[in-house]
C-alpha cells in the first residue's frame, strides 16, 4: 500500500506551539524549531487521527 492510499482521509497534527523564537510583529521558527517538527512528523510522535476526530475537538 502506497503512501498516500494509506494517509487518505487522515490528519497528522504536530503540536509545535512552544517551537518558535518571539518577534514584535511577527514570530518566526528557528532552524531546530523547523528539525524538532519534522523530526516529530517522520518519526509518527505526531498523533495519526481521521478528519472527524479533528473537527470534533475543534482543531
């Protein structure tokens, strides 16, 4: 099974609410912000969930 035939109708949700450098206007991700996260995403930390479970919790 492919890929994308297994990932279809599914979320992958990433907290990295806390991984960013504070700026004035605007906040920005650092490059071991941008590591950690897809660090997270490759190795399934982040939590495989189906869109209905998303909309049900108002993610």
């Amino acid at each position: 099974m492919t890929r994308s035939i297994r990932l279809k109708g599914k979320v992958i949700i990433v907290d990295a609410s806390r991984d960013y450098l504070e700026g004035k206007a605007q906040n920005a991700l650092r490059p071991e912000d941008i590591t950690r996260i897809v660090t997270a995403h490759k190795a399934a930390v982040a939590r495989l969930s189906t869109a209905a479970i998303v909309e049900c919790h108002n993610y």
